[in-house]
C-alpha cells in the first residue's frame, strides 16, 4: 500500500535529474527490507510518471538481499524473513548491512544529438 | 535522438528527509524534543494521550500536540479538555487524505505550532502500520502503539514500522482475560525484529502502565540530549582521527 506514495518519490527524483529530457529508463536498487511489492510499484510508476518526463520509461530494479552483521561476533548473514537475531548469539544488537536501500541507481534520457554542433556560432 | 544514461545514485527519499532535517532545525532551535506516535487505526494512540499527558506541565513538562488526521477533529476535540496546545493537520481533499504525515505536511503545520512553549510536541501520526514508517518528519524519537486486539504476530508482518521506534506501548492490557492472546508472544516477536526498543505494558483506559510512560516521556528531553552530546563527541572524535598530521 505504500508504493503510491514511494513511487511519487521516484518520479520526482527521476525527473529532476532528468533535467527536462524525455526519460527512457530507470533502474532503482531497492532493499529487501523496504517490503516493496514490484509489481504495484511499476502499476503506480505509470501512474504517477504520466505526462512527465518519464512516461513509458522502462523499469529495471535490482535487488538487494537483505544482510545483518552481529555486533558482538561480527558475523555476517542473509536473512529471508525478519528476524534479527545472531544465531551464534541469541539476542541482542545487530545492525543491517544492507537490504534498506531505496535509491534511484540510474536513469537514461533523451538528448539532441550533437546538440553541440547545433549550437549557434 | 541519442540516449545518454545518467548516474543518479540518490535516495528516492531525499527530499522529504531534506525537509525533514529543515523541521529539526526548527525543533532544535526552539529546544522542544520531538515524537512521532505512530499506530494501526484503533490502537489507542488518543486515548493514551488523553491519559498519559494530562497534568503533566504541572510536573513540569509542557507538552503540545500535532494531531494528524486523515479527515476530522475529532482527535483534537478529545485532546482539548487536557488545555495544552494542539493543532490539527487534515490530509483530506474533501474524500479522505494521505494515509500518512510527511515532512512537508508537517513543516506546513509548524506556524500554528507554538514551539517556545514547548519542551516536548507529539506528532500523533494517521493510523496506518506502513506508510508512516518510510516518511521521517524531523521527529527526535517515534512509539509505536499496538493494542492486543491486533494479533502476536503483527511485529513479523511490519517490520519496517516495529524496527523504527525506540518505545513499544502495548496497549489495552484490561482486554487480555478475555481474550485469546499470548503477550509474552508479542513480546518475543518485538524483540526479534527490534532488540533495542523498551516495551511497556499499558491500558490506557484504566491507566494501568501509564505512570510508567509518562516517566519514559519527561525523560526523553534529557535522553535526547545526552545521545545528541554523544554523537557529537563520537563524531568530533572520528573527524579528529580523520584530520591530517
């Protein structure tokens, strides 16, 4: 339910470094832990994108697994459901490495070709 | 036409935590310590606000409340018999609003907000168990309400919101006898996804833990303040060592 909302945080940050330019393609690196459904944040990114810069751009996103490191035996592991607990250890502190990334990695715009060329002289 | 691909490498996030930061600085300036009261709908976020802050100013705490709404004042028309300030926030267009305040909402809020009369503002965010979670607000600290209507398992369903928050109210403790729920399970399940939160025990309706949130609340002030002195120092530490001989 909160793809909406990320998703209209996705088109703002695409199309300010778009500058203007018709965007063809994102890609976004999103965490595990995010708990972002794919599938309804594309549904919202054609919602949200149209009649701006980045309508009908293509969506790719990578996936980050979601990894811990134990504080105390500096352990390292993938988890695939939330529990945040050292397996070594038991409870206690444990911090994510990764899995919490919401980023837009890159996109890829339109220009005018040789724009530079074109230029007055 | 010729594509060019651009690196962007930015947090989709980043403009609200931008304004976020802008609020903070508000906050800071005034010196009002700052909580985000996040909840599913029903919990007992109000309720407990009605209790746990009544006659605190004459215990030397002034507190204030941003009362965010999908629709209404009816939350704020509860919290007015308290005598403390409060404002409300509506997210509505007419039809129901955002299911969730942001930092935009907030900061545009923050003029009706009287912070030098304030040690301490409660953002009492919409009820909602996802949303609010992604969207920092400038806040110091953020408490999560979950009521033992809501079911054990809530934490490993939202772990995003239970890891946000330094505080766990469990609320409506007078329902549990009867009910057919297992608390120490709750607990449990609190602690796998969030080892550092303080989990607190509480019905807001007889007032059974209140005194005890109310302790957590007008020592929050001096908690903060003493994490920020220390991320200071660690900080000033760590730009020391990094600093050329």
């Amino acid at each position: 339910m909160h793809e909406f909302d990320l998703s209209s945080a996705i088109v703002a940050t695409v199309n300010k470094h778009a500058e203007g330019r018709r965007v063809t393609h994102v890609t976004l690196r999103i965490g595990r832990l995010r708990q972002v459904v794919k599938d309804t944040l594309e549904f919202y990114l054609a919602i949200v994108g149209k009649d701006t810069p980045c309508e009908g751009a293509t969506l790719e996103i990578i996936d980050v697994p979601a990894v811990l490191v134990c504080d105390t035996c500096q352990n390292e592991w993938q988890i695939e459901i939330p529990a945040f607990i050292c397996g070594t250890c038991g409870p206690g502190a444990v911090e994510v490495k990764t899995g919490e990334e919401f980023m837009v990695e890159s996109i890829e715009v339109e220009d005018e070709e040789d724009a530079a060329c074109t230029a007055p002289r | 036409m010729h594509r060019t691909k651009v690196r962007v490498v930015e947090d989709a996030l980043d403009a609200n935590n931008t304004i976020a930061s802008a609020n903070r600085g508000d906050f800071d300036r005034s010196d009002v310590t700052v909580v985000n009261l996040m909840s599913a709908p029903g919990a007992g976020k109000t309720t407990l606000l009605e209790r746990g802050l009544e006659g605190l100013a004459e215990e030397g705490l002034r507190v204030g409340v941003l009362e965010g709404d999908v629709q209404g004042s009816f939350d704020a028309d509860r919290l007015s018999v308290l005598h403390i300030p409060v404002v409300q926030l509506n997210t509505d267009n007419g039809f129901g609003g955002e299911c969730h305040l942001d930092a935009n909402m907030v900061r545009s809020a923050l003029p009706a907000v009287p912070l030098a009369e304030l040690d301490v503002l409660i953002v009492e965010n919409v009820g909602n168990l996802v949303c609010p979670a992604e969207f920092r607000i400038g806040e110091d600290s953020r408490i999560m309400v979950c009521s033992v209507t809501e079911g054990e398992d809530k934490p490993l369903k939202y772990p995003l919101m239970f890891r946000a928050c330094e505080l766990v109210v469990i609320n409506k403790v007078d329902l549990l006898e009867h009910l057919d729920f297992d608390v120490d399970r709750l607990e449990a399940n609190i602690r796998q996804v969030n080892h550092h939160a303080t989990v607190m025990r509480v019905s807001a309706k007889t007032g059974e833990g209140v005194e005890e949130f109310r302790t957590w609340l007008k020592d929050l002030p001096a908690r903060v303040a003493a994490e920020a002195a220390h991320d200071h120092e660690h900080h000033d530490h760590a730009d020391h060592e990094h600093a050329p001989a």
